[in-house]
C-alpha cells in the first residue's frame, strides 16, 4: 500500500512526497520522466511540468 503527503512551503510551494511498494518477485521496472512530454499506451501525447517516476510490469 502506497502513502502519501503534500506540503505547502511559506513560499506557498507545494511538494507531494509518496512510498512505493515495489515488488521483490515480479519483473518490475521503474521509470523516470524527466521530459516535457509523455505518450501513455492508451492515450494521445500529453505535456507534463514535473518529472515522475514510476513503474509496472509488462504481462
């Protein structure tokens, strides 16, 4: 089970930290975004302003 938690600095910044679960038994892969754009698999190419990591496993 993941948890997460956003923050709001003096400055009026917002931050969102957040565990991941990953499993140990799968084959997992983790990915990190650090682009301008993103195409998901089952959607058109959208603009992203942070990077993300995250992860899953090809079934």
């Amino acid at each position: 089970m993941c948890t997460s938690l956003t923050l709001s600095s003096l400055d009026q910044h917002q931050f969102l930290a957040r565990t991941m679960d990953v499993p140990v038994a799968e084959d997992w892969h983790v990915i990190l975004m650090n682009q301008l754009t993103w195409q998901p698999a089952l959607a058109t190419e959208r603009s992203i302003s942070f990077p993300f990591i995250g992860g899953g496993a090809v079934k």
